[in-house]
C-alpha cells in the first residue's frame, strides 16, 4: 500500500521556507551589544534616556521578552513624567514586541495597535512602517490574509514617502508572499516577483536576484508546472552568491521534493543526492530549524523507496531535531521580526507529519502496535495545532473587537469635542450645555460601571447562599439538634452542653468560612471536627475516623479555601456508612505534595454505585446539590488562582473487584499568612 501526502499540503510547509532580509525592527542585536546599551544607561536622561531605554527593549525582545516589557515599562513610566508623546508610543510598540516573542498574540496585537493610534500623529516616519508590519504578520499568522495585505501596503506606502527603498522592497517581497502561498492569486504574485526581480537586478544585489527566482519557481510548482519550476531552479545554482549560504539548502529541499513527488515518473537518485546535500548545507550554515523539514522529506523519500531502515532513521531524526528546536527556542534568534513565531508553527505541521508517515509505514510493515502509538501521537499533534490555532484566532479576534471599540470612543470623544468649540464659539450658554452632556456622560459610564460590580457582587452573593444552603443541611440540623435535646431529657447535661458548644461552633465556622476565600488550616480542621462529632452522635455506632496531619505542615499559618470537601464528608456518612454492615471508618489526611496541600478523604462505605443504587430506590429525584456547588466554587476559585486546584474522585475496591469505599483528594494551591 502507498499513501502520497499530499502536494499543496507539504509544498505549502516547505514554502514556508521563505528566504527573508533582515527585519525591520531590529530583534536580533548580539549579547555584548545589548550588554554595551545597558551599561551606558547611566550616560542618557529626561527623554534621551526614554529613546535609549526604548533602544534596549526593541534589542533584546527576541531573545529576552520578558527583559523587553520591563524596560518599555521603565521607558513608559519616564514618558509619562515627562510628557513625552512619542517616547510613550514606542514604549507601548516595545511591549507589542515584548508580547509577540512571548507568543501572546492577542496582548501583542492590542498593544501595536494602542501604539498605531498614538504614532499616526507623528506623520510618515519609518517607525510607523515597521509597526504596520508587525500588525500584518500577526493577522497573515491566523489566516486574516486580505487584512495583513491591507496593513502591508499601508506600511508601503510609508516606507516609500520615506524614501527607504530597502524596507519598501521587503514589504513587496511580504505581499508576494502573501499572494503566492496564502490567498493562492499566482497572477498577481507572478507580477510582484518579476517586478522585483527586475529592481534587485538593476541594484546589482544577486543574492535577492536569487530569492525572487526561487519565488518565481515556486509559483509554477505550486501550479504544477514542474518543468518549469525546476528550470528556474537549477539556473539559481549558476549565481555564486548562494553558496555557503541556507538559500542554497532551501534550494536543494525544494528540487528533492520536486523530483520525488511533482514528476509523473519520479527521479529518486536526483531527489536522494538533492535532500542529502540540504541536510549538509543547513548544519554548515547553523540552520537547526531547517532540520526536522529536511529528515522529514528524506525519510518519506526512502519510504516509497520501500528502505524502510533509512526512512526510520530519518524520521526518527526528524521527531528528536523537533524536539531539540523547542527545547531551544527561547535562546534561538533570527535576522526577521516574524521568523521565529513563523518556525514555532511550522515545525509543529512537520511533528504531524512525521508521525503520519511512521504510522503508515508500520502499517504496511505489518507492525500493527507502533502503527497505533504514531497514529495517536498523529491525532494529539493535530489536535494541538488546531486548538493553538483557534485560540490565535480568537485572540486576535479580541484584540481586534478591543480596538474597535476603544476606536470609536475616541471618535465620538473627539467629535464631541469638535461640537464644543464650535458651540463655544456660538455662546457661552452652548458651552455650558456641552458641559452638562459630557458629565451626563461620566455619569451614565460611571452608573454603567457600578451596575456591573453590582452585578458581580450579586453572583458571588447568590454563590455564597448556595454554599451556605449546602452546607447548612435542613435534616442535618434538625437530628443535631434531637439527639442534643435527647441528652438534655435523659438528664445528661454534661453531654448535651459538650455537643451543644459543638454545634455552635460548627455553625459559627460555617458562617464565618461562606464569606472567606481563604482560612487557616487550623481553623478547616476544628470545623470538620466539630461536624463529624455530631454525626457521630446522629449514627451512634456506624463510624469513627482519624485525621492526620503533615508534620512539615504549619495549620497556624498556612490558609486554603474552607469546607471543599464538607460535601464528600457528609455523603460518606450519608450514604456510604448509613447502609454498611458493620462499623465504618474514614481517614482524613492533610499532607504537603509537591508545594500543594493534598487533602485526601477517604472511607470504607458501600461504595457510590451501591449508594447510588439505594438512592434511587427511597428517592428517584434526589440530586447531590452541595456536589455541584463545589464543582462551582472550583471552577470560580481557579479562574482567579496561578495553580489550579484538581479534584479527583477513586471507587475502591478489594482483591476480588468488590467495592471497598471512596477515595477523594483535593491537590490545593495554598497561601501562607507569614508571607
């Protein structure tokens, strides 16, 4: 059996070998240079400090992103003290970049476009190209193709009142692109590509003279005319200027393909010789990123040569220079602003790949259990790629939708105020009116804000009340309540007071615990005490239980979100002793795992299906509300914490099967009252 992956599919991978020109903002800065910029800080101040400051940030962003943000932090705040327009959108533009090398496209995009509404009031200026650009290359990234040419020819038309001819030919070679390998409009990428080649020839530069050939080749491959393609290829091998370099391994990677996979009767000695050469050219020229592409394109070349050890080889080579690439990444930097968000996505397309062709191979080699392990590493991968590619997608979506809305409040402001000189002008009355319907305004925003805080504080009211009615249970109550009365009856008043400050204290506990996030540990074991006490006075005989504690434990300082598992207690009682031969016992542990509180419950009832099972039979309509309650209390607990808490639920069982009790831990990210 043969499965040929298909053309448009890996050619539009290899295409994304694109051979760029150094960036336009410059990203990719050597380590003693920004060490140089750094130590001369000191030398620089008021608003030349803020453009020195501003200089560092674009300089490290690459490499160091997070460094990025703090000194377009340093430069923002100076702007600000000083009042310096321009220094405060170049501070904003530098977090855009600090972001975009963090892969955050959404907090990048809606910092680019901040620093654009600011930066248009400073004219044509080539910063103002450059930011175009960036915004282009993160809507080409999630597929918003007719906008990024938008934003490109925008920034060419910048670059050319600029008069920088060098930055307006690599925004022609970006729309080329665009036209040629997303929006698939060969005729208007064929006239782009000859229109440069014919400038870079006029400049004499035979590099780019190169580049615009091998653009041109790609065009007719993608159209599959073959021939063609590869003549414009092999006349690339005449021009000196690419040797030693990786355009030449780009070269040779697309005339392997070509020869194995475009041609009626493929050629696999030419294609062999061809992949084997790229592999050597891009080790010599240090382009490891190029690497998995290349084993990739080898191994499936040996593949339908049916020499399944080499294709292996290559593969297998393939998945580990993957892995090394991401292993590598945040030290990696490259000469284009959008190179290395362009090499993430694209060598995780190659990944999927590989594993498809090694799930097919072992397919036909009749390795059936290697088949399924590659196939489902296949599935993962794609499910990656497109759940990463849906959420660019949405955050661009948002960022864009953020932008919008900012964009028109600032219309409206400025028509606003347009109408109030022109009413100023008129009469002082209609000024005064303008006054009144601009703090109308305030007003009304400042009404609308404080009704959404209201509505806030009413949801986690109404969760509150759900939390306290969960935890509060009618019936609970009511039999704590008897059994305390009956020893009052039987004239054993020692013991109705002990339990009677008991039950007080549980619910003060109770009631003081439905307002609080957090709450000492201490204080979460003397409530579960104090309530298992007065079960046990309820099911007189039916249970005991244990709690231990982590000695490296301090439950004097340490907090965690109080009664999570108060529900699973009760049910344990409620439902796995209430109905179990015999006396039951349940272990409560507080332990310190892997910097997290492991709290763990765990008894030796009837088990949930059992319980389950009897439930239904006395109650067809019983629902466990305070359960769902806490799922809720989770699900609003981590949207607000770094470390999330994980509940996780295990039905015991014995030696032979049988339901032996359930387990139930809680890993809880905790504060400490010290700190």
């Amino acid at each position: 059996m043969s499965r040929t992956i298909g053309f448009v599919v890996y050619f539009i991978i290899l295409l994304l070998n694109t051979i760029c020109s150094y960036g336009q903002i410059k990203t990719d800065v050597p380590k003693s240079e920004i060490d140089s910029l750094i130590n001369i800080i000191p030398n620089f101040q008021d608003t030349e400090l803020v453009d020195h400051l501003n200089l560092i940030a674009t300089s490290v962003s690459q490499r160091y992103p997070d460094s990025c943000l703090y000194f377009a932090n340093q430069a923002l705040e100076l702007s600000d003290s000083l009042n310096y327009e321009f220094g405060e959108a170049e501070s904003i533009f530098n977090f855009g970049n600090g972001y975009f090398y963090k892969f955050d496209l959404k907090n990048a995009l809606t910092n680019y476009l901040a620093a654009l509404r600011m930066i248009e009031k400073f004219g044509v200026i080539d910063k103002h190209g450059n930011l175009l650009l960036q915004i282009g290359f993160i809507n080409a990234f999630v597929g918003n193709h007719d906008k990024s040419i938008e934003y490109f020819r925008r920034a060419q038309s910048i670059f050319d009142k600029t008069g920088n001819k060098y930055a307006e030919l690599f925004v022609r070679r970006r729309i080329g692109a665009a036209f040629l390998h997303q929006i698939k409009k060969y005729d208007s990428a064929l006239i782009y590509y000859n229109e440069l080649l014919y400038e870079y020839r006029q400049l004499g530069n035979k590099w780019y003279e190169a580049y615009m050939m091998f653009e041109l080749g790609n065009i007719f491959a993608e159209q599959k005319d073959v021939f063609k393609a590869i003549s414009y290829y092999e006349k690339i091998l005449m021009i000196s200027e690419i040797r030693n370099t990786y355009l030449l391994g780009v070269l040779y990677e697309n005339l392997g393909y070509v020869y194995h996979t475009c041609l009626d009767k493929p050629n696999f000695l030419k294609a062999e010789a061809y992949c084997l050469d790229a592999i050597q050219i891009y080790k010599k020229t240090g382009r490891f990123e190029k690497m998995p592409g290349i084993y990739q394109q080898c191994g499936y070349l040996y593949f339908k040569m049916r020499s399944f050890n080499a294709a292996n080889k290559f593969l297998e080579s393939g998945l580990k220079a993957g892995t090394d690439f991401y292993a590598s990444i945040d030290t990696l930097v490259y000469e284009e602003p959008e190179q290395k968000y362009r090499y993430y996505t694209r060598v995780k397309l190659i990944l999927s790949m590989i594993y498809d062709v090694l799930y097919i191979m072992n397919e036909e080699i009749g390795d059936h259990t290697k088949a399924l392990y590659y196939y489902k590493l296949k599935i993962q991968a794609d499910d990656s790629i497109y759940t990463e590619a849906n959420r660019r997608q949405t955050d661009v979506i948002l960022a864009n939708a953020e932008n919008e809305s900012i964009t028109q409040k600032i219309e409206i402001l400025e028509k606003e105020k347009e109408l109030q000189e022109e009413r100023a002008q008129r009469s002082f009355q209609l000024l005064i009116g303008s006054g009144v319907l601009i703090v109308l305004i305030i007003l009304i925003a400042i009404l609308f804000i404080r009704l959404k805080k209201f509505r806030i504080e009413q949801e986690k009211t109404n969760l509150h009340q759900k939390l306290l009615r969960s935890q509060m249970n009618p019936h609970f109550i009511f039999n704590s309540l008897t059994s305390i009365q009956g020893f009052i009856t039987e004239k054993d008043p020692r013991t109705a007071s002990r339990y009677l400050s008991r039950f007080s204290k549980l619910m003060r506990n109770i009631l003081d615990s439905s307002v609080e996030e957090f709450i000492p540990l201490e204080d979460e074991i003397a409530t579960i005490e104090n309530y298992l006490e007065l079960q046990k006075v309820r099911f007189e005989g039916k249970f005991d239980y244990t709690i231990e504690v982590d000695e490296a434990i301090d439950i004097e300082t340490i907090t965690i979100p109080p009664m999570l598992a108060q529900p699973f207690i009760e049910n344990s009682i409620e439902h796995g002793f209430k109905h179990k031969k015999g006396k039951g016992h349940m272990k409560i542990r507080f332990e310190l795992k892997n910097n997290l509180i492991r709290f763990e419950v765990k008894d030796d009832g009837i088990g949930r299906d059992k319980a389950k099972e009897i439930l239904l039979k006395l109650d067809k309509d019983h629902h466990s509300m305070a359960t769902d309650i806490t799922h809720e209390r989770l699900q609003v607990l981590n949207k607000k914490l770094r470390q999330k808490i994980v509940l996780a639920i295990i039905d015991l069982k014995d030696e032979k099967g049988n339901p032996a009790g359930t387990r139930v831990t809680f890993d809880i990210p905790f504060k400490n009252l010290i700190l």
